[in-house]
C-alpha cells in the first residue's frame, strides 16, 4: 500500500484554494523580506518586457530574438502550457529546442550555427526574425478492454520562413510546453542524496531510473538536474535565468550574452540597452516567486472512488517513477521549505519512455527517449486553471487518459494495465489523479 501522507497542520506549503488562481499562492510562513520579494517577483514574472531604448529602464531590453515578451504568456496562471490544435495556429505556449550531433564543452546539446538552440519567431525591428514552425497531426486509435476507441495525436513538426536557409538533415529536434511552475522551491529543497537513492532502488519489472548530471552555469561544475523536460537544468535560479534569455532575449549575471546564435551578425550587432539586462535584484525576485509558489492539496482524499484509484495507482505500478511522498532537507534559502514532507508525485530521475515519445534530440546523459518524470501535484487542477492545456512534453494529450496511453518503453507494462484494466478500475485511476 502507498505511504498515508500526514500533511502537519504548520506546514503552509499547500493551498487548499481550487479556483484558476490555485497556482499562484504563496506558502507561508514568509518573512517581511521574503514576501515582498514574492510579491515584487510576482510582478515580473507578469510583466511585458518591452525592446530599448525605452524610457522605462525597467522593463526594456526584449530582444533582439524573442519568442514571447513575458513569463506569463506561456505559463498561463503559473500553470502547464499546450500544442496549437493545427498548422494554422502559432505556437503561444510552447517552443522549439534545436541541436546538432555533438556537445558543446560542457556536455550540453550543440546548438546550429545560425539558429542557436531555440527557433525564435519574433525579432527587434533591426533583426530578422528565425522563422516559422507549425504543427499538424496523425492520429491513430487505442482500443480500451471495454471496446471503447481513444484517439491519440502525434504531432508532425514543420518549419517555414527560415531566415538562415533551410535546416539540414540531422537536425536535432524537441517540442516542449511551458511545464507548470507552481511547487518548484519544494522539489529544489528535495536533498540530492534523496534522489540519488531513488535511483539506487530496485523498482518492478522493467523500470529504472536514472539522474541526469548537467552544468551548472554559476557553480562552473557539473551537478545534478532536476529541472526542465529532461532533468537538464540544476537549480530554478538557472531556469529562470535561462528561459530569460532564451524565451525573451533578456540577459542577466547567469547568461550575460543574450541568445544570438554564434553567425547571426544582425543579432549580435544589436546593442544591448543595458547589461544585463536584468539585474541582480530582478532576478532574485523572479527567483524567489517561483521557490514560495504553494501547492494545490489533494482534494477528497477520503471518497471511496479515490482511494480505490490510489490503490490502482501502485496496482499499476505508477508509484515506482510518480513517487507519492517524499522528504525536503534543510533548505537555508527559504527556511519555510526545509523538512517537509511533501507527495509531488515524481522522483525527478529520467526514464526511457519509448519510441513513440523519444524526440531524438540528447540533452546531456538523458537520450533521445529519456524523460524527466513529470510531478502530478496540482494536475487535476490544469483544466480549470486553463481549459486549453496540453499533457506530455509536447502537449499532444488532451486528456490524463491520452497522456497514460502514450506511455512505453519503462511504462509499457503499466500503460497495459491500463488499457486493459475493468472500466471501474480506469475510471477510478482517473478519478484519483483529478483529486490531486
């Protein structure tokens, strides 16, 4: 049976709110400091950074490539963002990485020449914008022990516009939604000898698990990831820094050069408003927005359809990746996250998730079908927060039972027990995620 998890009545780093603003409490308690901190971050995680010169210093330095001009056009209420539902539409919460064979220096994925890491579609009046990229579908049907039919999308990735000439054919590929940023300061406080444990643990049946070790940007040394689709990033100081400069062009103390690919002459000619643009304390802010944002706590975890779906849950075998309880250590950031114990529903390890997932694109040691398990706290929440929000990396699930079905590789076994599970048993399942 899973672990009963006993949330202390002293700790406030869930909110029992259930509105579209769920994902944008506080945890308390949170000093004067802190909170004014959160409040100020809250702003600029809102705001819409604009291109200099500016007469408001403040807010200026968008560009010169950008993919959106604040945090909040992807990350919709704090919340998860999702794949265009046709060619037609643009891509308002979602990106595409780009790479090449090989590594950079530090193990990281090599970026192309002209089109850097992350196509951009937007440039500063000066700068020609990268291009174009928009998604169609194919779908195909699952059929359920009960003879009901799911249709499944998969999406199928085309570039137009391309600025630079044409990509060549090794290009390296990978479709990402913004992810949720709610509960982030708890998996940062989770103590790394924590997760490498899990990894150590024997788990059922074909199931593994594995850390993903990338650099660490300010350290100058190679960590433990734990943040980003594929565990590449180590600390939500860094993810923030990075989707700074690489959604929005914004350069700080952690990536002062902006996001100009290396022969991209109009881009690297444009000067800088300010350097850096976002300064220490906008960043600390930002920072620390992210690091006290609560947790939506489980909703009728006594009903009988609940926990009968919990008990379908581990039957399942999603325990063994989606952990159900875990320990915070001692956090000095933000004492208020230290030695919790907490039910984020991941175990922050990479799994092989199959072919039918794999984007093909290596991110340091995660391969082309290794995923980051995603934290299911909150997710039963994503349809009311934003009733257009996708499931997976790439958004193609539009529903929790899409997303199960999509799963392989590690999670093949687990994914049949589903599918081929009595209808109240599924119904179940799904009834328990939704209280999450």
């Amino acid at each position: 049976m899973l672990t009963t998890l006993a949330l202390s009545q002293e700790s406030q780093v869930y909110t029992a709110l259930e509105s579209r603003e769920a994902y944008s409490q506080p945890i308390s308690p949170l000093s004067e400091d802190e909170l004014r901190d959160f409040m100020q971050g809250r702003t600029l995680v809102r705001q819409s950074w604009i291109i200099g010169p500016a007469l408001d210093s403040e807010i200026q330095g968008l560009g010169p490539l950008y993919n959106r001009n604040s945090c909040i056009a992807c990350h919709a209420k704090n919340g998860r963002g999702f794949a265009p539902t046709n060619e037609h539409e643009s891509m308002r919460a979602m990106l595409v990485r780009l790479s090449i064979p090989g590594k950079t220096l530090s193990g990281a994925p090599l970026p192309h020449p002209f089109y850097g890491d992350q196509l951009q579609e937007y440039g500063a009046p000066s700068v020609v914008a990268e291009g174009r990229a928009s998604l169609s579908y194919s779908e195909h049907t699952v059929s359920l022990a009960n003879g009901q039919n799911v249709s499944l999308r998969k999406p199928q990735l085309r570039f137009t516009e391309l600025a630079y000439g044409p990509l060549p054919k090794n290009i390296q590929t990978s479709l990402r939604i913004a992810p949720a940023i709610y509960g982030m300061g708890l998996l940062q406080a989770i103590e790394e000898k924590t997760i490498l444990t899990l990894a150590a643990q024997t788990k059922p049946g074909k199931i593994k698990g594995r850390p993903n070790w990338v650099w660490d940007e300010e350290a100058k040394k190679i960590s433990l990831g734990r943040f980003g689709w594929k565990a590449n990033v180590p600390s939500l100081r860094q993810q923030t820094a990075s989707a700074l400069s690489g959604d929005m062009g914004l350069s700080s103390s952690v990536f002062p050069h902006g996001n100009c690919a290396p022969k991209q002459r109009d881009c690297q000619q444009a000067a800088q408003t300010v350097a850096p643009e976002i300064n220490a304390s906008q960043l600390q802010q930002m920072t620390m927005y992210q690091l006290a944002l609560a947790v939506p706590k489980q909703r009728q975890a006594g009903d009988a359809m609940v926990m009968r779906g919990k008990q379908v849950f581990e039957r399942a075998m999603c325990a063994a990746c989606h952990q159900p309880v875990l320990q915070t250590g001692d956090f000095p950031g933000l004492s208020a996250l230290s030695h919790q114990q907490i039910a984020p529903y991941t175990d922050l390890l990479l799994h092989d998730m199959g072919p039918e997932l794999a984007d093909g694109r290596p991110d340091f040691q995660a391969s082309g079908r290794e995923w980051r398990t995603p934290p299911l706290w909150g997710i039963g929440l994503a349809q009311k927060v934003d009733e257009q929000v996708g499931f997976l990396h790439d958004g193609r699930a539009r529903s929790l039972l899409e997303a199960i079905l999509w799963h392989g590789g590690e999670a093949e076994a687990s994914k049949e027990q589903v599918r081929t599970m009595p209808d109240e048993d599924r119904q179940a399942l799904l009834r328990f995620l939704e209280s999450l």
